[in-house]
C-alpha cells in the first residue's frame, strides 16, 4: 500500500478514504475502505461516492487525475444487502392494510426517485472533470461492476472477477452496465450472455473483450501499472486532457457530426491556452507536466 498524505476531503467520508501519495504527483487517490465487509456499498457509502466525485477536480488543488482503487481482499462485493435503506422504498406502512400500503404505481413513482439519485452518485464519477483511473482486484461484483464503467480507463490484476450479478438476485441492472457496458465493449452475444445469466467472468476474458485495458502481471504490480497510466496522463496539459474527456464523453451518445460541433465549440476556447506553447517544449524536454498551471476551483452558489 501506497503512503499516505492527508488529503482536506478525507475527514469528511467514513466509508471513502481520500489522499494523495508522493509518488503519484497531480493525484487524488480514492480506496472504497470497507475491507471487512469486502467493500461492498451501503447507503451511505454510495452517496459518499456521489459527493467525493462531484467535488475532487474541481478544488484548485493541481489534481490531474484519479485513482480509484479498494482496500481489502477485493474491489467490491457489490450492494449491501443487509442495508435495509436500500429497500425501505418499496414497502410502506406497519401492515397490510390499504390505507397503508398505496397502489403499486404511488409505490413506483415513490420509488423511482431512489433509483435516479443512485444512478446520479455513479454518474459523478463519469462527469468528474478530470480522468478517473480505477484499479480492480479480487471481486468487482453488481454494483462494482456499475462503478467501474463510469471509468475512464480500467485496469485489474489477475485475481480479479467480475459479474453482472444483478440478475440472479432476481432484478435487471439499473445504475448502468446495462447502458454503459455494450458502449464500452459492444453489443455482442457474449456480452448479452454475460448480462443474462449474470456468470462470472475472469480479468483475462475482460481485457479480451476490451473491458479493461491491461491485466497487471501479480495484485502487487497492480499500483505500479495504475501508476504508469497516471504519470503518462498527467505529463500532458490539464486544459487538453479535460476537454479530451468531455469530448469522448459527449460522442460516445452523439451523432459523429453532434461530436465535431461540440469539439468546434470547445476548442475555440480552450485552444486559447497558454497550454499550447508549454506543451510543445515540454514534449522535447520529456517533462513531467510540472510547467502547466493548475485548473481554477470552480465556481458554486
């Protein structure tokens, strides 16, 4: 494990661990930190996601990058079932009764409110201004699985196991595989099959599939190649690499013309940058991106 530095945010999440590391200069280091109950996510821990998300990349504290990785045996072992905050939604009442218990579509429209701010949550870690590296080990279960795909690049050692669990616990997937995953690797039969009969898949068939980018060569060597990612991402100028996300981001749902005048739109700003200038020296120098200035906090009501 890596040595820690404090980080302002960490005092603030009980079930997220938040740092920054010396050897990982421009990062912001996230560890899932319920490794007793193999970090699979509660209530509170997935609206700490949500939070820890909306808020890293946008302090004005030079993070150029994150690393989301879990602590413990594994990534993540999906939701916590025995959470019954995730399920109080569903029933209503002490009894039976009909003055307790509204008709099913009162129940359904209650519910469906539950279901968006959980996809929201995930969905901080894909609109997360800067790129988010995550670092699979072990299980990355259900939920895990959810998370992962809000990635930007995803790596995992030989130990890891994945599963779009959902289905065998009797629900379909509703905060993103099923959306989020045929994007990433295609709409293919072993996708589907993977989908529908929620099996477990092993870290070689996922960088087969493309899910995962590389399969580190031992758990201990995971970090190192995070690490290598990150340092080659962060070298780069942070103007380029945010519009760079935003603009993969908004053509993976767009039309290939939508994707151009949006890059048009972005680019007649950000090519403005002092970037430019101090991005073609250093690429001659092969430096480690300590010339380019910080992004600004952003602004908030």
């Amino acid at each position: 494990m890596l040595p820690s530095l404090n980080h302002p945010l960490d005092a603030k999440f009980e079930h997220l661990s938040i740092s920054h590391h010396e050897s990982l200069p421009f990062v912001t280091v996230v560890a899932l930190a319920r490794p007793d109950k193999r970090n699979a996510i509660n209530a509170k821990m997935w609206k700490e996601i949500g939070q820890a998300f909306r808020q890293i990349g946008t302090m004005g504290d030079d993070c150029r990058c994150i690393l989301l990785m879990g602590k413990g045996k594994g990534f993540c072992s999906g939701i916590d079932i025995t959470d019954e905050k995730f399920f109080s939604g569903l029933t209503f009442g002490d009894d039976d009764s009909e003055k307790d218990t509204p008709d099913p579509a009162r129940k359904s429209l209650a519910f469906r409110s539950q279901i968006l701010e959980m996809q929201a949550a995930f969905t901080a870690v894909e609109e997360c201004p800067v790129p988010v590296v995550v670092a699979i080990h072990g299980a990355c279960v259900g939920a895990g699985v959810d998370l992962v795909c809000c990635a930007d690049v995803r790596l995992c050692s030989p130990s890891a196991k994945f599963s779009v669990r959902e289905v065998r616990l009797g629900l379909a997937a509703d905060v993103g595989t099923l959306q989020r995953l045929p994007k990433l690797v295609g709409f293919s039969s072993r996708v589907r099959e993977l989908c529908l009969t929620g099996e477990d898949f092993s870290a070689d068939e996922a960088f087969r599939i493309g899910f995962v980018s590389r399969v580190s060569s031992s758990d201990d060597d995971l970090i190192h190649a995070a690490n290598d990612i990150i340092s080659r991402i962060t070298r780069n100028s942070p103007v380029a690499v945010s519009v760079t996300k935003l603009s993969l981001n908004y053509s993976r749902d767009h039309s290939v013309n939508d994707g151009l005048q949006h890059i048009a739109l972005q680019n007649s700003t950000a090519l403005m940058t002092e970037d430019l200038v101090k991005a073609f020296t250093a690429d001659k120098r092969n430096a480690d991106g300590t010339e380019f200035a910080p992004l600004a906090s952003h602004s908030r009501l």
